[in-house]
C-alpha cells in the first residue's frame, strides 16, 4: 500500500491576528487569504476588499473581542462568511447590489439588519454575529 498527499487542493491559507490592544486594518490592493482570524481584548477588524486580491472560493472572518466590532466591505461577485463574537461592538458590511446578505446571531442590546435577498445564484455573504451590545448593520454600495 502505498500513501501519497494530495496536491491537487491547496492548504488552507489563514492570516492570524492576536492582540491585547488593537485591531486589524486591511485596505487598498493586498492579496486577501481564505480565512482571516483576529482575537483582541480591545480592536476590531476593517478589512475592505473591494481592491483586494480574493481567493478563488468565498473569504472567512472570525473576530472575537470584548471591545471592538467589524467593518467589512466587499466587491462585486465575492462571497464570504463572518463569524463575530463582542461584548461590546457590532458588525458594519458593506456590499453590491445583487449580493445576498444572510444575517444570523444575537445581541441582547442592538438592532440588527435583515438579510438582503440578492440575484440567484449570485455572491453570498453570512454573517454570524453574537454580542452584548452592539448589532449587524448592512448596506448595499455601487
């Protein structure tokens, strides 16, 4: 019996981010990798990808911090997933028209979005968002 690796699938590429004070800001043209983690006791995470290089399939964040919320925008046919966790901060995203917007989680005080219905099987992005105080708010950009 013979055992190869496989080489036909990429390994995962993830950017880590760990910090007791500050967040993660990412904007202009940088390559973007497949998942994007970023834990803080105090900072949120802007990342806008609208010039950034994307990975073929959908981009993950996950942002976990007591204080600090995430301010996302994406490009026109990108697909993503957000998962937030903050005692004190919401979720700010940005997308384009035709986008679908899922929006799911909690937050015992703060309002959130409803979800955008976009074009059929157009980009997606999934927002999971937990948090004491603070929501998910969407937009639509371009």
């Amino acid at each position: 019996m013979e055992i190869t690796k496989s080489t036909s699938t990429p390994a995962r590429r993830t950017e880590w981010s760990l910090a007791l004070l500050g967040g993660l800001k990412h904007q202009g043209e940088f390559e973007a990798r497949e998942r994007t983690v970023h834990v803080a006791a105090v900072g949120g995470a802007k990342l806008d990808h609208t010039d950034a290089e994307l990975p073929a399939g959908p981009t993950h964040l996950v942002k976990a911090a007591l204080v600090g919320g995430a301010e996302l925008a994406y490009p026109e046919g990108a697909s993503a997933e957000v998962d937030a966790f903050s005692v004190f901060g919401g979720v700010d995203l940005t997308v384009p028209a035709g986008t679908t917007v899922e929006v799911s989680g909690f937050s015992l005080l703060g309002g959130r979005s409803k979800g955008i219905a976009g074009e059929p099987g157009g980009p997606v992005v999934k927002v999971r968002s937990y948090s004491l105080v603070g929501g998910v708010k969407v937009r639509q950009g371009r």
